[in-house]
C-alpha cells in the first residue's frame, strides 16, 4: 500500500527543474502533523500541478516550487514525501 | 455610548492586509497587545465614504482557522468573539491577492461561513494584471455572495470604493449572526479553486517578473554574492549616510545645553540638568539617525519580498547550524533589536528552532550597541581608507558584525548539541511576489521605530542616567579629588572592578557596566556624564568630544576588549524581559544572562591579553 512506489510516479524531489508535474499522492506519515498542515495549507493535494523552480545554492537545498499559483519553499526531505507524474 | 463599529482584517499572510490596514487609518494606528498572549494588537481609526468613524483591527495573517501558531490563534479566536481583550467584530474586511485566488479563497470562504457582515478585497490586482492576469470582481462577487471590491493597497488605489462599500454595509439592517457550520478544509480548497478559475476572463502566460528575478536573485552562486552585498552596502550606509545629521543633532544638543547653563544657576539643578539629564539624552538621540537607516533597509527588504528570499539562500547554512532559514528573519531583525527579533520568532513553528533563535538573538549586532562601537571605533581606530573606497573603520564595525553573527551560529551549534537537542526543524515559506513598497508604509514603520526608541531613551536611559548623575555626584569631591573615585557610583564600581580588571577594564567601564544594563547605549552617556563631570573645573576639556577624552584616558587594548565585551555581552533588561515572557519562565532568561556573560568576558578577556601581547 505504500504510495511511494506506485509505477510512473517519481518523487518532487528528483523532478528537474522547470518541469511541470501533476501531483499524485503525499505520504502524510513522512511529516509532522505542523509540516503537513502547512503543506496543505499551500495548497498541495492530489491533483495539484507543481513546478520545481530554484535550488537552494548550498546542497541543493531548500525547493522553491510553484504550486497552484503559489510558490512556495520547502526542504527536500518534504519534497521527498511528494510523489509526482510528470506531464512533460 | 455605543462603541465605534468594529471591522476586522483578515486574510492570508502576503496577501498585503497591512498594506491595506495603513492605507485605510493612515497614521492613526495603536499597537498593543492581546492580554495573556505576546500577539500584537494593530487597531486604528478611520471613517466610511459618509464620515462616519469605524474602528479597524488589523488580524494577524492566516491560512486558516484551524491554527498553526499562536498569531492564528488569536486570528481564530477574534473572530469568533473568544479572545480576551477585544469584542467580536461586527465586520470583516478580507483581503485576498488577486494572483493567489486559488489558495487565498479557501481561508476567504471559511470567513464567509462565519455569517458576519463581510467585504472582500481583491487586493493587488496590478501584480495580476502585470502577469497576464485579467479578473472578473462581479462573477467573484456573485460566487461568493459578499461584495468585491478590486484594491491595489501599496498605490492607495481603491481605498475610495471600499469605504463607500463599507458605508452600504453598516447602513443594511443586519439579520443576525447564523450558527457558524464548519466545511471540511479540503472541500473548502477545491471550491476556492473552482471559483478561482471561473472569475479568470483572460490569462496571457507570460515570463513573470518574479520568476526573472528570482532566477537572478535566487542564482545558486549570484545569489548569495548579492546578498552579501547588500549586507555590506546596509552597514557601510549606517556610517556615511548618518554623518550629516549625526552633526545637525549634536549641534542642537549643545546649543539646548548652552542655553541651559546660562538660564541656571551654578549648582545642583544645573548640574542635574545639563550633567545629567541633557548630556544624558543627547548622547544617546545622536545615534537616532543610524538606526533609522538600518530600519529603513530591514523594512525595504521586507516590503519588498526580497527578505524571505535571503532566508531561501540562508537555509541549508542556518540547518547545518540547527536553525532554520525561518530563523534568518528574526535574527535579521535582531540586528536592529533584540526585541522585536524575539518576538518575531513566533513565525518558527518548531519549539527548539524557535527556543534556540531567541537564545543566540542577543548575539546579533543589534542597534543599541551602535552608539558604543560608534564611539570606540571613532576614538580608536584611524580614518583610513584601506582601498577601493573602503574605509578602515567601517571595516572593523563590520568585523564586529561578522563577530556577532559567528558567535551566534557557533552557540546555536552548541545548544542543538546539548541541551536543546532533537527536533527536526522545518522550513516551509511562500515567496511572496517582489512589490515596490510605497513610501507612506515604510514612513509608518519608521515612526514605529523612533517612538519605541525615543520612549527608550526618554524613560529607562533618562532614567538610569538621572540615578547613575546622582550615584556619581554624591557625595562631591572635595579639592584634588577625582568625582568618579570618591562617589558612590565609585565605590559599586570598586567591586566590579575587581573582576573585569584582569580583562582590561578601568574604574570608568566598571562604573559604565552597571547602568548599561538598563539598555546598551547607556554606556556612552553613562561614560559621558563621567567625563562631563570630571572636567567640570577645565572648560577646554569640557570642550573635546568624549572621543578624544577617551583616546587620552584608554589604551587600546582597553578599548579594543570595551568592543569584544559588547559583542556578547547580554546588557539589555528588555531582551531578558521579553525572553521572560516569550519562554514563559525565568529558565531560559536566566541560562541565557550566564551563558552571555561567560563569553563576554572570555571574549573581552582574550582580546585584551591578545592585543598587549602584540604591543598594541
């Protein structure tokens, strides 16, 4: 059940900058109740288009990522929960 | 007398509530703040299209009225008429970012539920339209039932129909208040998006301004050298731009002084008044042009956007040293005081990230220390230019800051390890678009600033040094006697004396150290007072700035270990007070004043022992 390993979805974090990518699940267990409130609260849900857009220039770290019409900053870690398809 | 109405604003963080707050009250405004709670209160006057006087609450920014911070709280509890200290508002402003609808109408659908009386402000509909972005206000008003009025809040562009809306609203008979039902979050983000995407006319995809600076500005090796930059022009502009009016306030200080000495007879009121309380003040209100400057840019990067975009940048570092770039803003704050830094931690959601922000904040180079290394580095170190137009001593005042900032990451460090061990620490943040600010908020701001800081120097430093004039004036010294060794402030001092001695610190800084408690400036015109009084009987001393008084009374490695003393030391009661109150216990004030200490005077003391080997 484990909805990290579902075929054709790639984590957020390993989606290369400037593409779009449509979310298909979040693995709430991975976060805190406080992170996963906030993350909602940005706007990420199944569904939702997300866009990596800057790095962090020390270690790649944090992610700054549109989502919606929102950008938003978010360490990898977090990213790393979101399980996104590709669309481009 | 029926109290004023009382209208609420309320919205999500960046959707430019404040903005829209100061535009509608101008610089009627108070800030207090909520009873039991350390969440400030914004209120202000400000009257409808027909004249008649409203009351504004401006509320802090939420997502949603599900809390996830203290601030939310209050949000939340205001508006359903549970917070302590304020009634329930008879109506709500919202204020939504027209480019943001998706995520801003989820919170604005919430309030909607709550059956109040109700405006929505579609704020800053330029930045929209900049980015290709045309909406309909009258479909947005027809999906969500409660009149739109389009605002652009930084240009004071709209404010004229909002005031007119809320005319029509307190005249319409209300019919009361229904029972608040409380729609799932998630529903309530999928209708936001729905709706958002129906009140679209046009949308023209275009390379946002935004998205262009941020690829300069958040550039993995341009980025952080801007930053740096930045950093160094706001402290170099600390020294140059202030030079001018720093003269004017002098000039004024001693002409006040002047007129006081000859509409007085010599004796004890004039000694009171020119020794110590003018002396006292002026020395302190010199410094008042410095940190207005360095405000000025603190809340230029704020308004900006560009502030959350540096805790971008400083994120990964601040981690590696157990905080988060969430910390960077508080501790940039600091920077100017420690205060409002502390408090402005209640942004960081993680209870040790916040706990170790506000144990290292003390630490950051804040503005009241300015007047001391002002006067040292003046005193001490020569006015040479070391090249490329960098001038020696603006060079060690940014050493002092680097100091600081070192300080406080190594502490930091220190403290994840220790006793604050564990916790993740999160760093989640919206970067918000880039805006100009308009002028009118950063002037509030300003304004903000100098009343805190002149009530500062007007109460506790006139205070102390009032005290300090009288430990340092009684009882008088009788002929060939030195005033600072026979008064009471003397004797105190003997006893610190004795333990700062062997870090290089005369009687005069033991007799500053003291009263400096009550705020860092003290020091200069706790020394000041000292030296105005020693010199009484020789009017071409009483002539030459403290600066050169001190340069003849200080070797430098004194003076240099004066510095390195400041860097840490925790010399301020409102920093402890408002730590008290932040961490709601004495613990952590009381392990932060030891800890401040150990290593002011391990700092102090090395520098000093340093400085005399190297025969300086």
């Amino acid at each position: 059940m484990n909805a990290h390993f579902q075929p054709g979805t790639i984590s957020l974090e390993r989606l290369s900058l400037g593409t779009k990518a449509c979310v298909a699940s979040i693995n709430w267990e991975m976060l805190d109740p406080g992170e996963a409130a906030r993350l909602r609260n940005f706007g990420f849900d199944e569904g939702v288009t997300v866009e990596p857009l800057h790095l962090g220039p020390f270690g790649r770290d944090p992610i700054a990522i549109r989502v919606g019409r929102m950008t938003v900053a978010i360490r990898r870690r977090h990213a790393g929960a979101i399980q996104v398809v590709p669309l481009t | 007398m029926n109290p004023l109405p009382l209208i609420a604003v309320a919205g999500s963080p960046n959707a430019g509530k404040s903005a829209l707050f100061n535009a509608l009250t101008g610089a009627r405004q108070k800030v207090g703040n909520y009873p039991g709670v350390t969440v400030e209160r914004h209120s202000g006057r400000s009257t409808s299209a027909d004249g008649r006087p409203i009351e504004l609450v401006d509320l802090p920014g939420a997502y949603s009225l599900d809390p996830a911070s203290p601030d939310e709280a209050v949000t939340r509890d205001v508006l359903l008429g549970q917070q302590k200290g304020e009634r329930q508002p008879d109506a709500l402003l919202i204020v939504v970012d027209a480019s943001n609808l998706d995520n801003h109408l989820r919170f604005a659908l919430q309030l909607i539920e709550l059956g109040l009386p109700t405006i929505v402000a579609l704020n800053m509909v330029d930045l929209a339209k900049r980015d290709g972005l045309e909406l309909d206000p009258v479909r947005l008003e027809q999906e969500l039932g409660v009149p739109v009025i389009s605002t652009v809040a930084v240009r004071r562009r709209g404010t004229a129909e909002l005031q007119a809306a809320l005319d029509d609203m307190l005249s319409s008979p209300r019919c009361g208040v229904h029972k608040h039902v409380k729609s799932d979050l998630l529903n309530l983000q999928r209708r936001a998006r729905e709706i958002a995407a129906t009140a679209v006319i046009s949308e023209t995809p275009t390379r946002r301004w935004t998205h262009r600076l941020d690829a300069v500005l958040l550039h993995p090796v341009l980025g952080p050298v801007i930053l740096a930059a930045l950093m160094f022009v706001m402290f170099q502009a600390v020294f140059a731009w202030s030079q001018t009016p720093v003269g004017w306030i002098e000039d004024g200080v001693s002409w006040v002084s002047g007129v006081a000495s000859s509409a007085l007879p010599a004796g004890f009121l004039r000694s009171l008044v020119v020794d110590g309380a003018i002396a006292g003040v002026g020395a302190v209100i010199t410094f008042l042009p410095q940190i207005l400057i360095l405000f000025f840019f603190i809340l230029l990067l704020e308004g900006t956007g560009y502030m959350v975009r540096a805790a971008f940048l400083m994120d990964k570092l601040m981690h590696g040293t157990g905080l988060s770039g969430r910390a960077f803003i508080p501790l940039l704050s600091s920077f100017a005081c420690a205060v409002p830094g502390i408090m402005a931690t209640r942004t960081i959601d993680d209870p040790k990230d916040r706990l170790t922000t506000i144990l290292v904040a003390p630490l950051m180079t804040c503005s009241a220390r300015l007047p001391v290394y002002t006067l040292i580095i003046a005193a001490f170190i020569p006015n040479t230019n070391v090249g490329l137009g960098i001038g020696l001593q603006g060079l060690v005042m940014f050493g002092l800051y680097v100091l600081g900032i070192a300080g406080a990451l190594l502490a930091a460090l220190t403290l994840r390890k220790g006793v604050l061990k564990g916790g993740s620490g999160g760093f989640m943040m919206e970067l918000p678009k880039y805006q100009w600010p308009s002028l009118k908020d950063v002037v509030i701001g300003l304004l903000t600033r100098i009343e805190i800081f002149l009530k500062r120097a007007g109460t506790i430093i006139l205070g102390t040094t009032v005290v300090l004039w009288a430990l340092a004036s009684i009882p008088p010294a009788g002929p060939g006697q030195k005033q600072s060794e026979v008064s009471i402030a003397g004797h105190i001092a003997n006893g610190i004396e004795v333990v700062v001695k062997p870090i290089g610190f005369n009687h005069d800084i033991a007799l500053a150290l003291l009263p400096a408690m009550a705020a860092r400036e003290v020091a200069v015109s706790a020394i000041a007072t000292v030296y105005s009084l020693d010199a009484s009987g020789d009017p071409d001393q009483l002539d030459k700035s403290l600066a050169d008084k001190l340069r003849h009374r200080w070797p430098l490695p004194t003076a240099l270990a004066f510095l390195a003393w400041f860097v840490f030391a925790p010399q301020c009661i409102s920093t402890i007070a408002v730590t008290r109150r932040e961490t709601n216990g004495w613990k952590w004030p009381l392990f932060m004043v030891s800890y401040l200490f150990i290593l002011a005077y391990a700092a102090a003391g090395l520098t000093y022992w340093t400085a005399v080997a190297l025969g300086l």
